[in-house]
C-alpha cells in the first residue's frame, strides 16, 4: 500500500528491516539508509497512515474466513515463491494444495472456438489420471472451458482473480466460481475493494505462470494475456506448451508463433504433456536393482548431484530454482539419475542423494 513499493522493493524493507513490523518502528536515520528508498516513501512509512486501511482489510479478512499467504510463511506456494516478482501477500478462499506434485495453467483466448474448448476439454480429460491441479484466470472462453473441464474431471482448479474477493467478474461466473471454491479455491493479491481494472489483469498473469510446472495455451491470438502469460512462464524458465491451429486463423496466431519461435513444445494430446513433464504413472517406472558402476554423468546431472550434495533432501522446484532448468528438463534428469542409483525419490516429489 505504500507508494512507489513493489513486491521486489517490499522484500527489500522487509529484509533489511527485519520483519514487517520492524519496518514501521524505523528511524528516520535507518530508513534513508534501505538502497531503493527514497524521501517521499520514507515519509510515507513514518506517517504509517496506512496502518488504518489495514486494520479494515483485516476485519474483512476475518468476516469473510479469507486465508492470508505470507511470502515468509511455509504455507505460501513454493513454485510463486521461487519467483523474483512473487506478491509479497496473497488472498485465498478455497481448498486447494498449491504444493501438491503436479500443477499446469491453461490459458488461451476469451473468443474461443469450437476447436479450442474440444482441445482444451479433451487434454484435461486425460490430464485427469495424473491428478493435476489446473490453475486459470477465470475469463470468457479457453479459462472458463478450463475450469469446467476440470470440475466434470474431479480435478482441483484455481482461479487467479485480478481484483479483490469482494467481488467476482466476470458477474456471469459467479456460480462457476462457488463450484471452484469447493473443489480448489480463489486466489488474488488485490484487497477488497480493487476494481477489474485493466492494468491488473496483466500482473495477474505472472501468478497464473508462477503457480505451476507449465502453462498450457490453447488457442491464442499473437498478442493479449495469453501470450504474456507464457512470456512470463519462460521468463521463470518454466516448460510452456502450445496447441497448434490452421494456418490464417486468427486465433490460433499466437500458439503457432510460440511453437514456430522455439518458445513453446508442439503438444496435440496431454500424453504429449506427461511424456515431456516426466510425469509417468508409477507402474510404468521400473527402478534399478543395483547402482550402476563408474557412471559417467552430463553436465546437468552433475550439476544437480553437486547441488543435492549440499543439502539432505530437496524438493523438484527448489531443484529448479538453483539450476535455473525448465521442471520437464530436472524431472527428465532426476528420473535418470533414480534409474542410475544415484538418486533416491521421497514423498511430496523430494529427492535425496543416494551415493
């Protein structure tokens, strides 16, 4: 709430304060010391007028049995975590685990085609056997199919909402949202009282990404949120897939340009998914008796051997986070190096150094 903060800013004074509430007990002296703070925003902090709106978010939190994720706090999604622009607070109603071993966002166009939602529906429709969670943003169109093929699958599905939860837009799914908040949740990082304004829906993308292992687009025209949504996600270096469509159709320019630029995997079935993800069922992962000898490793499975070494037991996107690789390239090597013997897998996809 303070001006000229963001959430990378927001971390800053955090830290550098040591704790939130430190932040408001500042001297003047200490503040003007914070690399990035300005005279106005130290004002700003001193006059802790902020403090007053506060206390009523508070009491709308409480009224409403919203649940609050801190960006310190463990319950906070570790994948949005692992994030540099991550919103420091976020605002959840639902039941949904945004830890959980496998999550994919769906994007792709509000003006959806019949061809769309039959790709959109199917891929989710097999997706269903590997227990996905499926994160979106709510919109007309690819999002709304989205949700609903997961709701008809008994997947859990999340919509990431750009305005606070006093509200719901679009007003037309309404009843969709309440069916998502048994079976998943709402998510935003706007107060109540944020309108739908325009600029928010952008923002808003970079969690729709950060949730999950990869963001799916289905059908997407060459520019809109579907796009920076799966800008965003390589930004992240996380995997982004891609429906192809004809050739001339306009909505199906911006999936085309991500697979024809290298930036997105040519997917046409959600086997396509599981294979490139890693994601195989268990009966169709048959372990190694014994760890092969005098194995010679690549430059990414030492890489990760030597960051697992320095650590007990870590899990899939902390992995990620500190090599810097896409979740479908680790879940590839970590798969390797558990067939080598090398590699021990534990519950909730944590790895351990087996050697």
């Amino acid at each position: 709430m303070l001006p000229g903060v963001g959430d990378v800013l927001g971390k800053k004074l955090v830290a550098y304060c040591g704790g939130v509430e430190a932040v408001f007990k500042q001297k003047k002296a200490a503040l003007e010391k914070v690399p990035g703070i300005g005279q106005k925003l130290v004002n700003a902090i001193l006059s802790q007028n902020v403090l007053a709106r506060a206390d009523e978010e508070m009491a709308f939190i409480e009224k409403n049995n919203i649940t609050t994720l801190f960006y310190l706090e463990k319950k906070y999604p570790a994948r949005l975590k692992n994030c540099i622009d991550s919103p420091i607070m976020l605002y959840y109603k639902g039941n949904a685990d945004f830890n959980t071993p496998k999550v994919i966002s769906v994007v792709g166009t509000r003006k959806a085609t019949e061809y769309g939602k039959e790709m959109c529906e199917k891929i989710i429709k097999d997706l269903a056997e590997h227990g996905v969670l499926v994160v979106s943003g709510l919109a007309y169109g690819i999002d709304t199919c989205a949700h609903r093929a997961s709701l008809e699958q008994r997947l859990k599905t999340v919509a990431v909402l750009g305005h606070g939860l006093d509200r719901l837009y679009p007003y037309l799914n309404t009843a969709l949202s309440e069916k998502i908040m048994d079976h998943g949740g709402l998510i935003t990082e706007f107060m109540s009282k944020t309108k739908p304004d325009r600029e928010n829906f952008p923002k808003r993308n970079r969690i729709i990404a950060g949730l999950a292992d990869a963001t799916l687009v289905v059908e997407a025209a060459k520019s809109g949120g579907a796009l920076i949504t799966a800008e965003i996600a390589n930004s992240y270096n996380r995997d982004v897939f891609s429906v192809p469509g004809r050739i001339g159709d306009p909505y199906s320019e911006g999936c085309n340009f991500l697979i024809k630029t290298n930036k997105a995997h040519l997917i046409q079935s959600a086997q396509d998914v599981a294979y490139i993800m890693g994601w195989q069922r268990s009966n169709e992962i048959k372990p190694k008796i014994q760890r092969e000898l005098f194995i010679e490793l690549s430059p990414i499975e030492e890489k990760i051997t030597d960051i697992l070494r320095m650590e007990d037991s870590m899990g899939i996107d902390d992995i990620c986070y500190k090599t810097k690789l896409p979740t479908s390239k680790v879940s590839a090597t970590l798969l390797n190096l558990e067939f080598q013997g090398l590699v021990r897998v534990l519950p909730g996809m944590v790895y351990k150094l087996d050697m």
